[in-house]
C-alpha cells in the first residue's frame, strides 16, 4: 500500500496495525517513495525463551553437545507473536 505522508498522519494508528500483520505500507513524497513502515523484530519474552531452551534439551538428551539446528515449534513461535507490541520503525524504501 502506498500513502502519502500527509494522508498517513490521520490513519498512522491502522497504518502501524497493518504494517504489523504483514502488510507493505510506503509512506510517499510528492508521488514518490520516501520511507516504508515495518516491523520491530521483538526479543524473545522470558517464557519464550525457557520454552525454546527446553526444546532444545529434549532435542538434544546428551549433556554438553549442542545440536547444529533445532526448528521451534509453533508454540514457541505463538508465544514470540503474542509478546508483540505495537512499535514500528521507518526506513528508507528501496522501491523501483
């Protein structure tokens, strides 16, 4: 979605809510790509984080040797997405 910055002041709450589902907002100037809305990539909140370690130890019974790879499980990845909260930065667009 593109909007032009003057535009987006009156809807900046919604654009920040759609910016943070997944959708590509670029604010413009005069016509042209100036800065696009995305999201914070967010830390892990303590409970994610004691939930991933444990998945890593059931992955891996033996002490002292991690494993190379472990993919989470949607749990973990549910708890990251709840810890969400509602903060954006603005970066420069690199559109064509």
């Amino acid at each position: 979605m593109r909007i032009s910055v003057t535009d987006a002041k009156a809807q900046l709450t919604e654009l920040v809510r759609r910016a943070e589902a997944g959708d590509e907002i670029v604010l413009t100037c005069h016509g042209h790509p100036a800065v696009r809305l995305v999201p914070i990539k967010r830390e892990l909140s303590r409970e994610a984080r004691r939930a991933l370690l444990e998945e890593l130890q059931a992955a891996n019974p033996t002490p002292g040797r991690a494993p190379r790879a472990v993919r989470t499980s949607s749990t973990t990845s549910s708890a990251c997405r709840s810890d969400r909260r509602q903060f954006f930065v603005c970066e420069p667009s690199h559109a064509s």
